[in-house]
C-alpha cells in the first residue's frame, strides 16, 4: 500500500520494519465535548486504512490516545460544576457510542493522557540530561534552537515562526517558539514531578504514549492536517532528539470539514456531533459521505453531498438484499444460466482489481467506491430483470463482502426472531393480494414501513430489506 508521506512529501510504499506488523498511531480527540463530523471523517479514514492493510494479511497494532487533561476541560468542567476528569470520563463513554455506531473497529489501545504521566516524566529527565530541555519559574520547556531539524515535517523555517495558539507566553523562555513539556499550576488536576507540581504540555502526552505501546519507531502516524504544526512538528522534535531515532515513519494526514469555507471545529460553534448526524443519516451514509472525496481534500459539510452518499448506499443495500433473496432461488439450468453468473462474475472481478488498484494508491477512496458502484449497478439490473439465482449469488458475494469490510459498510442486523416475524408478514401479504385484499396488503406494507422495512414486489415474490 502506497500513502502521502508529509515527511517526504511524496506517496511511499508502507514498509513494516517488523515482518507484516504495522504500527499506527492516531491522535485522537480531546474530551470535553461530543465529538462532531470532523473528527468522524480522520477516524473513519484511518480505519478503512487499518481495515485495507488487514485484508491484504498485516497483523496491525492500532493505538488511538484520548486527551483527558487539558485547559478546555477544565474550564468546561467548571462551567457544569463536576471534577474535569469525570467530564472527560463522561465524553469519553459517548465517544465509543458514537463510533461504535459508525462501524469504527475499535483500537487495540486507548490510552489516556492522565494515566501516563510517569512515563512523561522520563522523557522530559531524558531531554533535559541532553541538553534539549529547561526548566523557568512557570514550567519545563523544549528548545527548539536545539534540534537542526526542527520544522522538517511543515516545511517551516524557524526564523519565520510566529508562537501557536498552544504556546504559552513566558518572558523566561529562551525562544518565543520553545513549547512546555510541564507546566507548573496549583489548581487541580495536576501531579507531582521533579520540578514541580503541574500538568504536561500537549505535546509531550502523545509522544509517551506512542512509544510506550509501540516502541520508539513505528511505521504510521496521523491525524488532521491542523495537526501538522506544531503538535506533530514538536513530537518529532521531542522524541527524536530523545531517542536519536526515527520517530514515526510515515505522516498521514487527513484534509478538514468545512462549513461554508471554514473548518469544522467546536470554538467556531458550526460543529455537527456525530450522534445528531446518524440520527439523520444512519452509519452508512456518513462513512460514504467521508470517504467521497480523496483524504487529503477538504470536505463541504453539505446536505446535497449527504444525500448523494445516501443514494449511494441504498443501491448497495437493495443489491445485497436482492443477493440475499436470491439464495432461496434454484440455479437456472442451461447455457442461459451460466451466461449469467460468467457475466457478473467478470463485472464484480475487474470491478474488485480496480477496487484494490485505487486502495493501493494513496488510498483513492472516491474512485474505489466508483468501482464498488460498477458491481452493484449490475446487480440490481440484473435482479430487475429476475436473473438473479442461488449460484449468481454464491458466485458474487465473497467478492463484494471483501470490498465492503474494507470501506467498513455493512447492512442492519437482523435477529432470527425478527426475521422470522418480517418473513411471515411478507407472505400474509403476498396472500392477501392474491386474494385481491390490496387494503388489508397495503396496511401490512405501511405497518412494516414504519419498522424500517421496505418492500419491493418482482413479478413471482416480495423482497424486504431492513433500511439502515
């Protein structure tokens, strides 16, 4: 698999130091509020890139972080009246529900920031035996004059950097641009450490818990692109001139949501939290919508694009219910028959090439789904004109499976009872408008509506499909 590596600046293969282990890092959310449809598009990238690897036989060690300290939430737990930590804990919880619902596999790590406090304080005893870091009356800072590098991965030169909005202003600082690896605060929460009673700086938190869960070179870091500078500039900084290794191989960096131009964020207050959004739209929707343009674009956040990637995910439901269906029809004997399983047969395999063709360069998404398109188009015309049988089906479906396990698609489940209940109503009605009690059918097909159920009627049966 090929991705944009910022570092490089260039689309490079992913090359595993440790046989078909990969190791990916992802920063992930700051807990003080529900996550929204920006976060939802970074994650939801990094997990089809971590579900393509495991198709293509990589065992993948996937670490996501939680921010659970951090000035945001301690003014947010003051403004609600609860301690910060049980606002993050809180947040937190919502989180995988959230993502959960998305279909999001879960990682194989959550670390949180709080619980690996001991572990920042070794790297900043470690940088500051070498000569990388100081300590001033407010806190423990790195100097970034220090490391030769530094601005290597933004492309920035030192001389033209202006101080961030997360870099604290200290007239004892030795540069305006040197970030806090501790600060030194009184009110809670804080810990002790070696140099005072305090609270780490944002960007010591990740670079602990990479490497503590993925040692101190590993193949895949990512985020936003926001995130390029200064918090990835400054963990490599960190960590390097720690280690004097390679931090992380590859950057992978995920383009913004917008709204109407400007990124989605919660401090602009244009934010769609995830939970609002899959009441309106449902799993899969969102995870086609995010996936629809290439990862490194920016994203509208649009109505028409939401309905598009709906439209797109009904003509894939109704080609999987209409495979489903067709398990319970015999295979056409014949020349006739046959024709018809090598036709689609040859559509879903080219389709399935150019599927992994696209995933393998720098993850084209876009036309990946395009493809996937190719194969449920001529499924459902081809269920449109009762073709479709048992060995079509069994022929297809493995290949379709595969395609969407990576993009992380999948229909409503169904229970065996439900099934069974759904099953029966569907053939009271096929009865009832035999009989030529169309009322009596149409008061089932609305009673079954309003479950989510939809009904499509072929010339010779009726087939349901659970809407999602």
């Amino acid at each position: 698999m090929r991705l944009y590596n910022t570092l490089s600046g260039k689309v490079e293969e992913i090359k595993p130091s440790n046989g078909m282990m990969v190791r990916m890092y992802l920063c992930g959310v700051t807990v003080y509020d529900y996550s929204h449809i920006g976060h939802a598009r970074t994650i939801i990238v990094f997990d089809v890139i971590r579900r393509y690897l495991m198709y293509k036989g990589y065992k993948v060690r996937f670490v996501q972080n939680f921010t659970d300290v951090d000035d945001k939430i301690i003014k947010a737990a003051r403004e609600k009246g609860i301690k910060p930590l049980e606002l993050a804990e809180y947040f937190i919880e919502q989180y995988f529900k959230d993502f959960d619902r998305l279909n999001v596999l879960r990682a194989d790590h959550y670390p949180r920031a709080t619980e690996h406090i001991e572990d920042m304080h070794r790297i900043i005893k470690g940088l500051m035996d070498k000569g990388y870091a100081y300590r001033t009356s407010k806190g423990v800072y790195f100097h970034i004059a220090k490391d030769e590098d530094y601005g290597k991965l933004s492309k920035k030169q030192i001389d033209e950097l202006k101080a961030g909005a997360r870099v604290e202003v200290d007239e004892e600082k030795l540069d305006p641009l040197d970030f806090a690896l501790w600060k030194f605060v009184d009110d809670e929460p804080s810990w002790d450490s070696p140099w005072g009673r305090g609270r780490p700086g944002w960007h010591i938190e990740c670079s602990a818990m990479s490497m503590k869960y993925l040692g101190e070179t590993f193949e895949i870091h990512g985020g936003g692109e926001d995130l390029i500078f200064p918090h990835h500039e400054n963990e490599i900084a960190q960590s390097e001139s720690l280690t004097c290794k390679e931090f992380s191989k590859h950057w992978v960096h995920v383009g913004m949501v917008n709204v109407k131009g400007e990124k989605m964020a919660k401090s602009l207050k244009n934010i769609e939290p995830i939970h609002s959004a899959l009441s309106r739209w449902g799993a899969n929707t969102i995870r086609l919508y995010c996936l629809s343009a290439h990862y490194r674009k920016p994203l509208e956040y649009d109505e028409m694009l939401l309905k598009q990637a709906l439209a797109v995910w009904r003509d894939v439901e109704n080609a999987l219910y209409e495979l489903e269906h067709a398990m319970k029809i015999p295979a056409r004997e014949g020349e006739g028959g046959r024709a018809v399983v090598d036709e689609l047969k040859g559509i879903v395999d080219e389709s399935f090439k150019i599927f992994m063709d696209r995933m393998d360069d720098d993850l084209d998404t876009p036309n990946a789904i395009a493809s996937l398109l190719t194969s449920i188009k001529a499924v459902n015309r081809y269920a449109g004109e009762d073709m479709l049988d048992v060995s079509v089906a069994e022929t297809i479906m493995p290949r379709l499976n595969d395609m969407l396990f990576i993009l992380g698609l999948k229909r409503a489940e169904v229970s065996s009872e439900e099934r069974a209940r759904i099953e029966e109503m569907v053939k009271r009605r096929s009865m009832l408008r035999a009989e030529k009690r169309y009322r009596e059918a149409d008061e089932i097909r609305e009673m079954l509506r309003a479950e989510g159920i939809e009904l499509v009627d072929h010339k010779d049966r009726t087939i349901w499909k659970k809407l999602s």
